[in-house]
C-alpha cells in the first residue's frame, strides 16, 4: 500500500511540473475565464481543480505573465478574461522548447530502456 502511496506522490510531482505550461498553452490563443481555461484543460485530459488553478493564475499575473480583464457575462456576475502578455508570450515559447526537448529526451530514454 505504501507503494501505491509514493507513486501516487511522484504521479502528482509530475503533473505539477507540467501545469504551469499547460495553463499557459490553453490561454495561448484566446483570452479566457478561469471556468474555460478548466474546461479546455479537461478535454485535454489534464485535471486541474479551481482551488489549483486560482493561486496559479495569480501568480502569472504578479510575474507579468497573464493581464485581465473584467466583463460582464450573460449568465451571472463579471468574469475575469486572462490574456498572455509578450512576456507570458516568450515564457510560453520557452517552455515549449523545453517541453519538446524533454519530449525528445525522455521518448529516446524511453525506447532504450524497455528493450528487451
């Protein structure tokens, strides 16, 4: 059961790791709400709760990551529009280049490792 408990631990690690980028891919092209920014996480099978999302996307916008913008939405009260500003830009650019290095590296470690 322990076991269990500590790949579960490194499971989270890794997808923590991830998020930051994934948050940022999904406002990439499109100014967003917190509840589509969820949702587009979801169909992308990342799954991210509101009490996850909430802290990082106040951070990106402490970093000059992310600007918004108040509107008033049809259905309820005002919603928040996150867009990327040129730094959340070339931050989301860089890590794309990490991603993809990563990708490379662990796809190749991958292949070598479960040769028989």
């Amino acid at each position: 059961m322990k076991e269990n408990k500590e790949i579960k631990i490194k499971q989270t690690q890794l997808r923590k790791g991830i998020l930051a980028y994934a948050v940022l891919l999904s406002i990439k092209n499109t100014e967003s709400y917190a509840l589509n920014i969820l949702e587009t996480l979801k169909k992308s099978n990342i799954i991210v709760v509101e009490g996850t999302l909430y802290p990082l996307l106040s951070r990106f916008k402490r970093e000059l990551l992310l600007d918004y913008e108040w509107r008033e939405s049809k259905s309820g009260p005002p919603r928040k529009y996150y867009s990327l500003t040129k730094k959340g830009e070339n931050t989301l650019e860089a890590l794309h280049i990490t991603w993809k290095d990563l990708l490379e590296a662990i796809n190749s470690l991958t292949k070598l490792s479960w040769k028989k």
